[in-house]
C-alpha cells in the first residue's frame, strides 16, 4: 500500500494515478506539510490534474484538500 501511495503523490502518469484511486475508492486527498515534504513535485501535480482528476474543495496556506472525480 506505501508504494501505491507513493505512486499516487507521485506517478507522472495519470492513468495510473486514476487506477489506483480507483482500485482504493478514493474520495478525497490531502495534501498538508507532510505530503509536501515527501512529494516535492505534488503541488505542481495537483493543479496539473485539478478538473480532471479531482477537484480543490478547501485550501489555505498549510493545506489543500481534494475531491476526486467520479469516473
């Protein structure tokens, strides 16, 4: 599940990163200081894939939160 994880913050690819929050029903992401100190490229990825793949439904200065999309 760690590598699965890892991929989701992490995988350039949005098909595999739409597999895996499918494979785990996700519903929503979080992304804190946590995640972005273990995911450099994570911000960048969640406005890449923001409409597409999920959708920002809170933010602040230290955390976003994200809905993901029904397929």
């Amino acid at each position: 599940r760690v590598t699965d994880v890892n991929q989701i913050f992490g995988s350039a690819s949005p098909e595999r990163t739409a597999e895996l929050l499918r494979r785990y029903s996700v519903r929503l992401l979080y992304v804190g200081q946590l995640e972005r100190l273990y995911y450099p490229g994570v911000e960048a990825k969640m406005r890449g894939y923001e409409g597409t793949l999920w959708n920002r439904v809170y933010d602040n200065q230290e955390v976003s939160i994200y809905e993901v999309r029904p397929d």
